[in-house]
C-alpha cells in the first residue's frame, strides 16, 4: 500500500467513530474538523449536531472525548467554548507518518491515485497560425499544463488538445500572396530560429493585408484560395502547410522558452475537424436542433438575449456557406466524446469566451453528443491586465510580445540570483535565471485562482520575500544545501523525540500534501497548490531560524530535523513539478 492515510483523515476517523458511539443517530454526521491555531486540529460539528438532537452541546461533546479512542494518533483532546473540541495529535504520530510518505516505494508522498479515474481531454495552449503569442496564450499554457500534471498524478487518462487557429479566410489572403511570391518561405526545416519564423510570418502577414486592401483583383483571387483550400485542392494546401510549419517553429520555440513540453501529436487545429463540419452542420439541421434562419444554421436559446432583448443565435454555419469556429468546436466535441472517448472535457480558454462555450455545450447537450455521463467545462481565465489596473498593452497600445515578455522575467530573474550568488558560474547564473524568470510568470499566474484578472508585475514575480516561485525555489535549495553539509549524517526519522511547535507546526502541514493536491486536481485549482506550497516554504523558514539542525543538541535531533528538512525538500520538489517550476539544488 503506497498511499498514506493523512493525520487529518485518521482523527477524522476516530472523531466519527467516537461521535457515532455517543449519538448513535450521528452515524454519517460531519464533525467538521479543520485546523486550528489552539491545538492542532479544531472539530465544530457537535454544535449543530447537539442542536438537531436536542441535546447540550459541552455534554455531547464530552461524551464523544470519553469515546474517542487517544493515545496512538490523538495525544490530547478537550471540550472548549460552547461545544467544540481541540485536538492535539501526538509528536510520535506527526513524524511516523512522515515517515511512511517519505518512504513511499511509489515516490508519490504517498498520495494516493483518484478511486475512478477516467479520461480527460483538455484543450489547451492553443495559438493561431501565423500570429504572434500573446499573453492570454500564456495563461492557457501555463493553466492547462498544470491541470495536466496533477491530473495525471491522480491516475487520470489525460489527452492533450491543442486547438490551434489554423482554418479561416485570413488563409485565402496569406496562400494567395505565397503562391505570388514563392520564394518567401524558402527554408529548410532546422534553418531558422523560432524569432526569424515568426518574423517571416509577420512580414508576410503585413504585406498580403497590404495587398488585399488595396488591390480588388487580389482580394477577388484571394476568397478564390479560400474556396479551394475548403475543397483539398491539394498545391492550396501544400501552401497552407508551409504556414504551419513556420508557426510551429515559432510555437516550439516559445513552449521551449517556457519550459513545457508540447507535442506535435496533440496539436490538432481547427484545419483537424474539417472534414467532419458538413456532417456536424447535416445532424442539427435534420434533429431541429439547428434551424435555417435567413439563410445562416442557426441554434437559439431562450436565455441567451442579445442587448437589444433578441435572442443571440449560435451560428454553426454562414448564409455564404461557411462554416465557423462554432461548426468546428461542436465536430471537435463529437471527437472527443466519440473517438477519444472522454468522459470530461476541459476548456482552458480565455473568459471572454465563455458565452461561445455556454452555447456550444448546450448545443451539443440538445444534440445528444454531451450525455449525462459526459461533463464539460470551460475553465475559463481573467484578463492580464498592466501595473496599472489596464488590459496589458504596450506605450503604443499594442499588445504585448510573449517572448519579449518572458525575456524580460528573464532578465529580472538572472539580476536576482546574480546578487545573491556567492558561488555560482556565470553558465549557471544563466541557466538559474531561466528557471527562476520562468518560474516567476508561472507561479504569478497560477498564485491567483484562474478566473479573476491578474496584474503582470515582473517586480513583485521576481520579489524574494513575498508569495512568490523564488521563494519556494530558495526554500528548496536552503534544504538541499543543509542535507549537503551534513555530509555523511543522513535524515533518521526518530518518532520518541519530543517536537518543538516550529517542528509539529512544519511536519502537520508537510502531511497535508495528499489532500491538497486531490483537492487542486478535482477542482481544477492550482492555486490551492500554490497556497499550500507558499506555507510550507514558510514554516521551514520558521523552523529554520528557530531549529538548528547541524547543531541541534543531540546526534538523535540533527538525524530527526534533517528528516524533516528532507521531507520538506521532497514536498516543494514534486509540488513544484506539478506545477511546471524547476526546482534547482542550488541558488
Ligand atoms: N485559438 C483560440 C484563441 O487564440 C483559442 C482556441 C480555444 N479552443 C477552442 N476549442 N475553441 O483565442
């Protein structure tokens, strides 16, 4: 057995068991424990019982002390205030458990995997061909490939799906123009640079749309192209293919640059579903699920009104015969559910999004294809917005580069630890630049629960001492860099020591790792991770300034608080990989 049961759920256990013996109709109630600044652990669930029961609340709970089997994991227990109990767990118990994670032959911290795992396809870190990345690509990114990993560390199949924008009429224009000037995308694969990519497809980008609008007979040959990519000609798509290629140069380059790895197997753009809209669009139309409506295919919902009070209709296909990124997201559905066989969807998507997604879910609801069985949500994201409270922008009101942007963490980060570096080469001061920079943008994006705004502040990301990637990494390399000097004294867990409140406040927190990283995976909440990380690294900061560890007073006590160095160590470490943050040995 790898996984560990959590201190919480054993006194948990021992709470219901003590409260059911005394109440008997108790049986499956709640004794709502939570930790506690008083003792260890706080449990406020007899109040409401005691009342349900008619009973007095400071007896029913003394009743349930008498009961509570003590002594193993429960040191001490008492009645307090009106009816609550505090609950003191025993030193002996704190490190034995520890212990047990610690020694995990699955080197899971004896977190346990989910009890149904099922299949996930999670759409996610999607750009748009021939596009620069932008921010709002970087929370997708940096979102989903945290969902990903703790996901996959509860045991769920996970399916990666990078919906990029690869279809569209801005296609017609941009193949057009190529098929004009053959020579421009005339590389070898290997022979530039994701940046050169990127500004080959910007010139491109600029001088098509310069062409378009000025000339009509382009514009005419150009919605020409459009017509023939959509039907396969094959020299139109031999062309659009070069666009891709050169965008996932670009794409690669920057998923690189945040250390994510992203593969070309799981990117299935826009362009993947075009074979299955006809169909999609024949399915609505002939269920009454989609109906005509001047021409357009049309779903209407009642409770979707436009501000004008008229129901806002979701177009899957245009009078002119196109299809849109509805048709494609509802054959992508149809995909997922049917081939890839989920039985979750997840959607990391902008929140601007949101009413597009609402309306394709229902749609696909009506349908038939979502079942009751199938979930689908979007994990919708807030805005990026600047230093000053705006939507980031640059002086210019453009937006903003992603890779000028990460460079920049870059840089910061590179400042920081070359201050701090005593005996770092400047090889490394590079390489713990990029881990930190990059490590800052992520940390700040994924410390804020998804759904609200954030502010992108590379000063406070790359702060040493505030709720930051930095000071979890410096925690991590601190532990490391203890467990070196100790040299040949290793971690000995010695559970009949006596603990100080630094080393019990440490060791109770380290033991919750488990129930908060289900708790982050079910929730699809990384910030709780995050939370929970930031407090590790600041009790060990606190038992650090209050513990020696080398020179503690026994050889007993140094092996025990290098234990619990190392368990802390361990802890940050996988915490951090779940969440994309390297955690360098040293700073
Ligand atoms: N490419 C889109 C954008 O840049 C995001 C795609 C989201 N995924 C989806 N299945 N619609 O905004």
């Amino acid at each position: 057995m790898a996984s560990v049961t959590s201190l919480t759920a054993s006194v948990h256990q021992r709470l219901a068991n003590a409260l059911s013996a005394a109440l008997p109709e108790a049986a499956a109630a709640d004794p709502l424990l939570r930790r506690s600044d008083r003792a260890d652990f706080q449990a406020n669930g007899i109040l409401a019982l005691a009342k349900k029961a008619k009973a007095n609340p400071r007896e029913l709970a003394a009743q349930v002390v008498e009961r509570v089997v003590t002594g193993d994991v429960i040191g001490d227990i008492e009645v307090s205030g009106p009816g609550f109990l505090n609950i003191t767990v025993t030193d002996k118990a704190i490190i034995e458990n520890l212990s047990a994670r610690v020694t995990d032959p699955a080197a899971r911290l004896g977190v346990p995997h989910a009890d149904h795992p099922g299949t996930t396809v999670i759409d996610y870190a999607q750009p748009n061909v021939a596009k620069e990345m932008h921010v709002g690509h970087l929370r997708s990114a940096v979102i989903g490939d945290a969902v990903v990993q703790l996901l996959e560390f509860t045991g769920e199949t996970v399916v990666r799906r990078h919906h990029i924008g690869d279809w569209g009429t801005q296609f017609g224009m941009l193949i057009q123009y190529l098929d004009e000037h053959p020579h421009e995308l005339d590389h070898r694969a290997g022979e530039v640079s994701g940046e050169e990519a990127m500004s080959n497809l910007d010139r491109l980008y600029k001088a098509a749309r310069r062409k378009f609008d000025s000339d009509e007979e382009f514009k005419t040959r150009a919605r020409r192209r459009v017509v023939d990519l959509q039907a396969g000609d094959p020299h139109t798509l031999a062309m659009w293919q070069k666009f891709v290629d050169e965008s996932k140069i670009y794409f690669f380059s920057v998923f690189e640059k945040l250390d994510m790895e992203i593969r070309d197997a799981d990117i299935v753009g826009e362009s993947g579903y075009n074979d299955m809209l006809a169909e999609t669009c024949r399915l609505l139309e002939e269920s009454g699920v989609a109906v005509r409506s001047e021409g357009a295919l049309c779903v209407f919902f009642d409770d979707i009104l436009g501000p004008d009070g008229n129901k806002v209709p979701l177009i899957v296909q245009k009078s002119d015969g196109g299809y849109g990124y509805a048709a494609t997201d509802l054959s992508a559905i149809r995909d997922r559910v049917f081939s890839l066989k989920a039985d979750t969807l997840l959607y990391v998507v902008d929140a601007r999004q949101s009413l597009h997604f609402k309306m394709v879910f229902e749609t696909a609801r009506r349908a038939g294809w979502l079942g009751a069985d199938v979930k689908a949500q979007q994990l919708a994201f807030g805005t990026v917005l600047g230093k000053d409270g705006k939507p980031f922008k640059t002086r210019e009101g453009e937006t903003v580069r992603l890779v000028d942007l990460l460079d920049e963490a870059i840089d910061r980060a590179s400042a920081v630890v070359r201050e701090k570096a005593r005996d770092l080469s400047e090889q490394e001061i590079a390489e713990r630049g990029a881990q930190v920079g990059i490590g800052a943008v992520k940390y700040a994006d994924l410390s804020t629960s998804a759904s609200r705004d954030y502010k992108f502040d590379l000063d406070q990301m790359v702060s040493l001492n505030g709720d930051t990637s930095v000071y979890l990494q410096y925690a991590y390399a601190r532990t490391q860099s203890i467990q070196r000097k100790a040299g040949e004294v290793r971690p000995v867990a010695h559970p009949e020591l006596e603990l100080s409140p630094a080393e019990r406040a440490l060791g109770l927190h380290a033991d919750q790792f488990a129930e908060t990283v289900a708790e982050a995976a079910a929730e699809y909440a990384p910030h709780k991770l995050t939370a929970y990380l930031y407090q590790l690294a600041s009790l060990f900061t606190t038992f650090y300034d209050k513990c020696p560890v080398l020179k503690a007073e026994t050889p007993e006590q140094v092996e025990n608080r290098l234990f619990l160095t190392d368990a802390t160590g361990r802890t940050l470490r996988q915490g951090m990989a779940l969440l994309g943050i390297q955690a360098p040995e040293r700073l």
